[in-house]
C-alpha cells in the first residue's frame, strides 16, 4: 500500500502528479505496470493498495549512478523495456 500525507503533496505542488497517477493506474491493465486493487482517502492521508514491486523506481536508480548518468548497456536495456512496453 502506497500511503500518501495529502499535506505534504499540497505543499510541495504534486497534488495533480499524484492523481495522475491514480488516474493511469485505473485505466491501465499491463504486465509492466503494477496493478491497482484499491484506492480510498483515510484522515490527511490517500492510500494506494496495488501490487508489490521490489526495488526502486528508475528516478532513484538514476540519482544513484556515477554522475547521474546512465552506462550504455543500461540505456539499451530500459529503451528496450520501453519498446516492449509499447507493443
């Protein structure tokens, strides 16, 4: 489950990226992206109940890598990902 302080969105100004993603997460039912079983609002808070996915996201992959760049093997792959994702 993907909690969420409604506050916190408010102030840094990702209020409208949150229900986007909400949004796309409704309307989409794909291998590459986790699936949403729930959504609901609790106090402050919005709530996400959706499938497990380990790891990061490529955001915090990205800010990890030596310089922030990604090698070209990894380019490769996650383009590729892309392109199957398209498909």
């Amino acid at each position: 489950m993907k909690v969420v302080d409604n506050e916190a969105l408010t102030m840094k100004k990702k209020v409208q990226r949150a229900k986007t993603e909400r949004k796309i997460l409704k309307m989409l039912d794909h291998l590459f992206l986790p699936t949403l079983y729930a959504e609901f609002e609790a106090l402050h808070f919005s709530c996400i109940v959706m499938e497990y996915c380990s790891g990061n996201d490529l955001h915090s992959f990205h800010n990890i890598q030596p310089h922030k760049r990604f090698s070209l093997n990894s380019i490769r792959f996650y383009a590729a990902e892309v392109l199957v994702a398209l498909e």
